[in-house]
C-alpha cells in the first residue's frame, strides 16, 4: 500500500505580493515528493489554517519578504491550536523582518512565537525540504 504523500500549505502571508520565491518553493516541494496546496499572495492567517483543516495539511509553510512577517505571524500558533491543529508545523523564512538583525535572534523571536523553524532570506529550498522531512519524521 502506498503511503499518503505528506501535504504542506504553502503561501506568502500578509499584503506581500512577492509571487517569485513562492513559484520556486512550490516546484521544490512538488519534486521533493509533497503535496502542495500553494495559497499564492497576500494570505492571511486565517487563509492558512482553512486551506490546512481542508487539506488534512501536515504542515504549513510561510513566506514573507517586504518585511512585515513578524507582525502577520503574531498569534498564529493560537490560532493554529484554536482550530484544532496544535501540533501542526509551522515553518516561515524570507525577509521576516524589517531592518538587519542578528538571525539567530529573529529566528528565536519565531520560535517564541510557537513556530518550529524560521528561515534567513535565500535559504535554499533544498534546506527547508530536510528541515520539513525532519519535522515530519519521514525517512530519506
């Protein structure tokens, strides 16, 4: 019997319209072997969390690059646990904040807010895909 492909909502939260990066991670994905449900642009929280309850989503993936990320992701882990996925990942990565900061103090400031990795901008995908397969507990 052939195992369920693992599912990841993917999309670019918040009024950020950056389609690029989204495309790339999409095709990544599908070819790492995942289903994806790609949301597109200027997706909000609870965009995210519908698409996931729908899909039976395994994780979700977040994008963000005009810099507004920290403040469209606030409360999202709540909301997450509200509607029934409590222990969903929850991964984000690009230009998550505004100004130059210390990543490993970004990336803590992400993980305070429930998610299980965070991700600098140009992260390759390929580094996502082991992060995912990680979380996921699926063997390479």
């Amino acid at each position: 019997m052939e195992q369920r492909k693992k599912v990841l909502v993917i999309g670019v939260i918040g009024a950020d319209v950056h389609a690029v990066g989204n495309k790339i991670l999409y095709h990544a994905f599908t070819q790492a072997g995942f289903e994806v449900v790609n949301l597109g642009v200027m997706v909000s929280q609870e965009e995210y969390i519908a698409a996931a309850i729908e899909s039976n989503a395994d994780a979700i993936v977040i994008s963000s690059l005009y810099g507004q990320g920290e403040l469209d992701c606030q409360g999202m882990r709540e909301k997450c646990n509200e509607a029934g996925l409590k222990d969903i990942p929850l991964v984000v990565g690009g230009n998550i904040v505004i100004g130059k900061h210390d990543f490993a103090e970004v990336e803590k400031r992400f993980i305070a807010m429930g998610f299980d990795r965070a991700f600098p901008p140009g992260t390759a995908p390929e580094t996502t895909i082991q992060a995912l397969r990680e979380l996921l507990h699926m063997e390479d």
